[in-house]
C-alpha cells in the first residue's frame, strides 16, 4: 500500500447514517471513491480510521498497535459478543482464554462435530418429507443449535429447542439492527445467558455431568490466569460463544444452496465426488458472499505506518467484505468461481471471512475450522444425500442488512432422500 501524502479524509460531522446505509459495501465504496485502502471519517461521533486489503489487515492484527478491549459498540456487546468475553480480550489474557477455546478444536472433537451434524441432517430429513415447504434457513438454524448443544455437551429439552433457536438466532440477526429488532436481541441474550448460567451451575455443583472434552465441561472449569474459575457469568458468555457461532453457519448454509441454484455447473462438478473441489467451492462461498462487514479495534499507542498518523485510541475498522472482494488480492472478485483457489497461496490475511491472523495468539474466530466442517457436511448433504425443488421466489439478498440472507430464506418443496 503506498502512501501518496496525507491519509483520505471523508468530510462532515458524522457518517453513521451512511455507514447503516450502505451496510457491507460503506468501505469499499469508499476506498474505490478515495482510490485508497485506509481513509479517515467520523463515526458515533468520533474520528474513526477504515481500512481494507491484504496490508491492512496484517496491520489491524498486529496487537502491539491495536487493542480489542472496548472497540466493540456497546449494543454489539449486549447482542453479539457478550460482556467480558474473548472477543474483548488483550495480551497474556487473551491468549490464555483463546487456549481455553482452541483446545476443543482437536481432529477428534472436529470428527465427532460432523459425525452429529451428519445426523442431524438426517433427523430432519425424517420431517421435510412429509412437509409441503420447507424453510431452509429457519429449518437449519434449529438443526445447528441442536448440533451445537449435543456437540458442547448442554443438555436441551425437546420442549425447549424452538424458543432456544430463536434466542441464539436473534443475537447476530440483530446485531447491525436499531430499534425493535436491537431490543430483541438484547432480550434473547439476557434469556440465553441465564439459562447457560444455571447450566453452568450444576456443573460446579456435580448435578450435571457433561463429557470431559465438550465446552461445557472445560469452559465451567477453567481457571484465569489468577488461579480462579471464570465467573459464572463470563463461563455463561463464552458457552454460547460456541453455540452461536454455529447457528449462524445458517447463513452460509442459504448462500451455499443459492449458489447450487444459481450455478447449476457447479453442481455437475461437486457431484463427481472430487473433494479438493468441494472445498474450494465452500471456500468461494464464504468469499464471495456477504457474512461479516468489518471488524473494530482501537489504536493501542501513537504510531506511525506508510508515511500515515495513528493515534492512541483512536476507533479502527477492518473491511472484511472489501478485502475479500479486493481485485489486487483476487482477479474479478465479483464472479463465483470456486476455482480461483485451485492455485491459492493460503495468507492469513487476504481471505478473512472470519477474521484474519493467528487462531492461538490473534484474534481469529476460533470456530473457523467449526465453520468449514459444518459447511462440508451439508453441501453433501444438500448434493448428495436428498433431492429437492426450489419453487419460483424472491432470493435476491441486501447488502444493507446485516446479516445479508437470502429475502426468501430459500424455500424448498418435494424433499426426498436419495436412498
């Protein structure tokens, strides 16, 4: 990234009107506009710092410059994130916890992971036949909080899994929104926290005894870097750290029968049974697809870079979606084609639909690996294992709504197993 003089500043009071308003591309749009990959703006009322690309996110994850402890917007924390979780995390501390979360994502857990996604798939099989429509992505968002549960070792009554879903759901469904929608979520986290920390309780107490290797286990246990078990309420948070993130695979797994729909060649392809091939498709998708605009941290200390000012505390934003639609990093980024990867150089910061860095010393998502298993396991499962008619509808997706789903939510009809 060159620096050709002072950094780009977007003039005016505030930009937070546009920033809603133009939801994923606000970045990007402005970096096109700027002709740069870092500009200066306002944002909730104070001087904030966008930036995109390769360069930049390995900037933006360089924790002597930035910190994460308190960038998140508060009504994120009190939607998405949770107080005091990992997300929220700087230094000795951070990496401590980060361990705690790394350390359930071993081959064998990741096994047993798709071994009970696989049959969850299948239970729901069971019911989508007898069904005239099937909504996709309510549907999968209940088969993915009942696989996080089974996999994290919470124990669900039957009873409780619709509204369960819908507390879990309503946390990042919510999480770019205002006004009512913003209430629910803060409503359903409070739900979902007080029920995790009963839960958590019991453990404590020996009443419930989940599997030694499920976070529930591990999580109620872990002690800080002083010596003491995690608060019950911080334990609650980083709980449904896990089973969240999962639920939310329900917006990748619409993208991925959307693009099956809207690229029929793509599914001849898959169906010759290549894996390489069916991992560079998932990987496509997560690229090519909206799923998290941006990331934020703040300035850590004074300090320079390209020839650009930064200064301590100052709100940074990371264009996720940007720098995985950057034409330096990706040639015609705005077409599907799963096999720009067959070639790919693996960086840890030019492909970050998740974040990018380290998984055990940076800040990212944990859950990746999580994500792509999943994610394997149910383009087979939309391949190979059902059939299934897509009836005319209305799957155009917002690049304003955060998260972009499909505005149908991809009904099916005439499901049938292909065995």
């Amino acid at each position: 990234m060159s620096n050709a003089g002072k950094m780009p500043k977007e003039e005016g009071i505030d930009h937070s009107v546009s920033l809603i308003r133009e939801g994923y591309l606000y970045i990007l749009n402005k970096r096109r506009s700027f002709n740069s990959d870092i500009f200066e703006t306002r944002l909730l009322g104070k001087k904030a710092i966008c930036m995109g690309g390769k360069e930049a996110a390995e900037l933006f994850y360089d924790v002597e410059n930035f910190k994460r402890k308190d960038a998140a917007p508060n009504r994120v924390v009190q939607t998405l994130f949770g107080k005091n979780g990992v997300q929220a995390l700087d230094g000795q501390e951070h990496q401590h916890r980060k361990e705690m979360f790394m350390s359930i994502m071993s081959h064998e857990e990741l096994t047993r992971l798709t071994d009970i996604t696989k049959k969850q798939w299948a239970l729901a099989t069971t019911k989508w036949e007898k069904a005239d429509q099937v909504i996709l992505y309510e549907e999968a968002k209940e088969i993915l909080f009942r696989t996080a549960c089974e996999w994290a070792g919470v124990p669900v009554q039957a009873s409780e899994t619709k509204n369960l879903t819908n507390y879990f759901s309503a946390m990042f469904e919510s999480a770019g929104a205002i006004g009512p929608t913003h209430w629910m979520g803060r409503n359903a986290r409070n739900h979902a926290e007080k029920w995790m920390q009963e839960l958590i309780e019991h453990v404590r107490q020996e009443t419930i005894t989940p599997p030694e290797n499920t976070a529930l286990y591990r999580f109620s246990g872990h002690r800080e870097l002083d010596g003491n078990l995690l608060e019950t309420e911080v334990a609650a948070v980083e709980v449904i750290n896990i089973i969240r993130p999962i639920v939310a695979i329900a917006v990748f797994i619409n993208f991925i029968t959307l693009a099956l729909h809207h690229y029929p060649e793509e599914r001849k392809k898959l169906q010759a049974g290549d894996e390489k091939y069916a991992e560079m498709f998932i990987q496509e998708v997560r690229r090519f697809y909206p799923f998290f605009p941006f990331v934020t941290a703040l300035v850590k200390k004074d300090f320079t870079w390209n020839g650009y000012q930064f200064e301590k505390g100052t709100l940074t934003l990371l264009d996720l979606y940007g720098t995985n639609h950057d034409s330096k990093i990706w040639g015609n980024p705005d077409v599907f084609n799963p096999a720009r990867f067959v070639n790919w150089q693996e960086s840890p910061f030019g492909f970050i639909p998740q974040g990018g860095g380290d998984y055990f010393g940076g800040h990212r998502c944990a859950g990746e690996w999580v994500t792509i298993e999943i994610m394997k396991v149910s383009l087979d499962f939309l391949l190979n294992e059902i059939t299934y008619d897509i009836p005319e509808q209305d799957v155009s997706y917002s690049m304003v709504n955060i998260p972009s789903i499909p505005r149908s939510k991809i009904v099916i009809e005439n499901v049938k197993r292909t065995m």
